[in-house]
C-alpha cells in the first residue's frame, strides 16, 4: 500500500488547466508561459497526471482572507 501525497491535509489541490484556461492566464497577467514559476514533470503531486512540458498546472490553496487562493506553474 503506498503513501498518496494528495490526500495530506497539507498538500492543496492540483489540477491541469485547459487550453482555453491557461490562454486566459496568460493573457490577464500579460505574461509568456516561459515568465511563469516551473514545477518539474516528476513533481509527486502531479506525477501520476497526464502532464507533458508546457502544461499548467493550477494549485487551489485555501485562504483564511479570500477564501480560495489560485497559483500557476508550468511544467517542465
């Protein structure tokens, strides 16, 4: 029986970002997808997803001011 990194309280919830959410991202912060913070492709948190360079991932931490903070990283 192996150890599930996803289900510690302490780990929040990644998930990929479509096509479509990932241009609006990029678009709403006017970046480039090479400006955004990386997360590696073996990251444990992502590595049992179908990822691939060039993905982003969306990481929901909760937040005691606005309820749900969202963060960006690209994977590499």
């Amino acid at each position: 029986m192996a150890f599930n990194i996803n289900k510690h309280a302490l780990v929040p919830k990644h998930s990929k970002a479509s096509e479509t959410e990932k241009n609006k991202v990029l678009e709403m912060y006017g970046v480039t997808i090479k400006e955004l913070p990386k997360i590696l492709k073996d990251d444990p948190t992502i590595k049992d997803s179908d990822v691939k360079s060039g993905d982003l991932i969306k990481i929901e931490r909760p937040s005691k001011t606005s309820g749900t903070a969202i963060y960006y990283r690209v994977v590499i």
